[in-house]
C-alpha cells in the first residue's frame, strides 16, 4: 500500500477544519457553479479522514488506499448541448495522486416529457443500493459497508489451481497470490466495489412509483473496467418501487465473465471466456420518517472459477454481504448513526478441512455528524472489526472526517 502517513492526514484535516470559521459567513461555496445561462455546471466534493493504521487491511480498497486515511478531491461537470443531450464527466483523485476519471458519459434524453433516458460511456452503477451514494456526503459513517469495500482473496488475473491454494489466501484479499495467470501478489476482488464506475451503454426509465434501471458494460460489479479484458459483457438491470412516503425497496441482478481471457487461457485453454462469471442478485430496503433513517441491503455473488487440479473448486465461489445501519438526527445539524455489517463465503473442501472459502467478516461501526454548514461536515466514528482469518483477527479503528461538497 502507499503509505498516506498520519502526518499528511492530519495537515489535510487541519486546513479542512480551519475552513469552518469563514463557513459560518457562508464564504464557501455552497452551490453548483453554473456558466453559459445553466448550460455549463461544475462542482466538486472534497473529504479527508484520518484513523490508525489499519494492520488487519480491513478498510483496504480496491485503489490499494484505506477507506479511514484518505483525502479524496472530486471535480463534476456537465455540458447541456440542448434539450436532449448533455456531457457529464468527473475526475478524482485520492491521497494527492495523479488525478482519474471516474465518469465520463453521454446522456440522451428523447422526449423531454418522458423520464426515459440513455448513457453510453463510463456510467453510474447499475446494481444495488449504497453504489449510487458512496459519496462522504451520502454517506453517515466513514467507513463503507463490507460489500461495496473489503476485498476477498479471488482475483480476476490470476487463479488458484485447487481448492488447497484458495484455502490458504483466507483473509488475504490485499495482497494474495497464485499459480495460474499473474504471477504477482496483489489485491483481490470486492462482491462490488463502490470506487470504480464500469463503461458501456446504460437505460433509465421511472413511471410513477416505479424506476427500472439496465446496462451493458465491459467489466463486472466486482470489477469495473474501462477496457475490456475477455471476451464477454455483464448484463445487470435494478428495478425500484416507492410504495409509500419515506419507503424505497429495490432489487438488483447482474451476470458477466470477471477471468481476464489470460487467466482462462492459463487455466484450461482458448475458448472458455465466458465460462467464468460473476452472477449477482440485491435486495435493498430505505425507510425515513422524522428524524429516523433506516437501511437494509443484502447482496449475494457466485463467481464461477475453473476446475483445474484436485481437491477441485466445485460450484460457484458464493459471498454473501448484509448491511443495516440506521441514523437519527438529535437537533438540526447534529446526529448519530450505526451499521452493523457481515460478509459471509460458501464452504470449499481442502485435503484436510472444510471451511469457507475466505474468512467470514463482521463490522460494527458507530459514530456521528455534525453540520458546521449545510454543505460541511464533521464526522467522527469507532470501527470493531473482527474476522475468522488471517493474520489479524480483531481491530479497533476510530476515525474522523470532514466533507465539504458545492
């Protein structure tokens, strides 16, 4: 990991906090910039957070960053050519690195008395819930929820030749390593990672009570890509209903080839591309009334791998992540909130055990905020992790953060 040390965290929550005395004046931007009477909008997000060291990689990402010492800068922009197309675009950067895009599509809009709408280009998250507000802004606590951030040991370039050598990468995922396709340790795979924005051609249609959502893109939900590295596509669609005020349920799919075409050519020869998919189902569930706000998501992947020397991998690699977490707001501008978090794997057999195939995770995360304005945020929250694997089994993480969005 590159080191992002205490000392640089501190300095960048520092000069964060010190833009709160002129916020009380509302100095600080705190809406959108707009140019060429609304045609041109640009706006940014900025957070730092700063925590101990993570020994365990329990927060580690699939940017090889921890999710708790992180300073991210985001700057947005949309380009309105008219009444049916814009440009929008983002570019991030995190711990001072060179900055990415992160979004970059055409949205088509063919009637403008119809919610209906087509992006072709790197586009948001079709599958789930939390993918779509990962945002510091949207998002209570600092840290994430297991599904969208804590990476397994299952990697997309290279894989294990048996169940042995799965087995021994359990609470690995920051750094595991294989003997088919890539040789070099390095980070495995999210059951959907929240950090990423995957590229293709997406619709979005809402009537009513009811919004349906579908793509077409070059990677999957655990991993995104710009450019494709097999030879198949994922299909995910997501569909969600508001039966009542304050009521949101939602349901999620999506199915794809992960193995780079290296891997499966290593593994068991030309012609197998799509043989080894991620196959994914969500279901999630928001309820707000008063000052409470509550959140269910459910999300189950089965990753499909070859079956190339024994004891054998047989059956899909299932993970199964579960988050509920919940905030209630105790005066105007101040809350609290808590997520408890479990990230659940399928059992495998070995030569001489039988045990899941990565080691089982559970979170628990409480904290709070506060609103120095509408648009800046302190944050502060305490991590217990604990995992039946690896290295380190328990970890205490406390944690703070500010976020400032225009």
């Amino acid at each position: 990991m590159r080191p992002w040390t205490a000392r640089k965290a501190g300095i960048a929550c520092t000069l964060a906090l010190c833009g709160s005395v002129p916020a009380r004046a509302q100095t600080l931007p705190s809406e959108p910039i707009a140019f060429a009477d609304g045609r041109v909008t640009f706006g940014g997000d900025v957070s730092a957070s700063i925590a101990p060291d993570d020994t365990g990689f329990f927060n580690y990402t699939d940017y090889q960053h921890s999710a708790l010492r992180l300073l991210r800068i985001d700057f947005t922009g949309s380009v309105k050519a008219g009444d049916h197309l814009a440009v929008l675009g983002e570019v991030r950067s995190e711990n001072v690195e060179s900055p990415r895009p992160y979004a970059l599509f055409l949205r088509i809009r063919p009637w403008t008395a119809r919610q209906f709408d087509i992006q072709v280009g790197r586009v948001p998250p079709t599958f789930g819930a939390f993918a779509r507000r990962t945002y510091a802004a949207d998002n209570p606590l600092i840290g994430y929820p297991l599904a969208y951030q804590y990476l397994t040991s299952l990697r997309p370039d290279a894989l294990p030749a048996n169940a042995n050598e799965l087995l021994a990468m359990r609470g690995r995922g920051w750094l595991s390593n294989y003997s088919i396709g890539n040789p070099t340790p390095h980070s495995g795979l999210a059951i959907a990672s929240a950090f990423r924005w995957d590229t293709g051609v997406q619709m979005h249609v809402a009537s009513g009570a009811i919004e349906a959502t579908a793509s077409v893109t070059a990677g999957t939900i655990s991993n995104p890509l710009f450019n494709d590295d097999n030879s198949g596509k994922q299909v995910a669609g997501r569909v969600v209903v508001h039966p009542i005020v304050g009521l949101v349920l939602g349901t999620s799919a999506s199915r794809g080839p992960f193995v780079t075409s290296a891997a499966s050519r290593s593994a068991v020869g030309e012609g197998h591309d799509g043989d080894f998919t991620q196959t994914a189902w969500g279901g999630d569930a928001e309820y707000s009334r008063g000052y409470y706000l509550l959140r269910f998501e459910t999300i189950v992947s089965d990753w499909r791998v070859p079956a190339v020397r024994a004891p054998l991998i047989e059956g899909p690699l299932r993970a199964t992540g579960t988050a509920i977490e919940g905030r209630y707001k105790i005066v105007p501008g101040l809350y609290v909130a808590a997520r408890i978090d479990h990230l659940g794997f399928s059992e495998i057999q070995g030569t001489t055990s039988r045990l899941p195939w990565d080691a089982p995770v559970t979170r628990l995360e409480v904290g709070g905020g506060y609103s120095i304005q509408r648009n800046l945020v302190f944050k502060v929250s305490f991590q217990h992790n604990t995992r039946e694997g690896g290295r380190v089994r328990t970890l205490n993480l406390p944690a703070a953060q500010i976020v400032f969005w225009f």
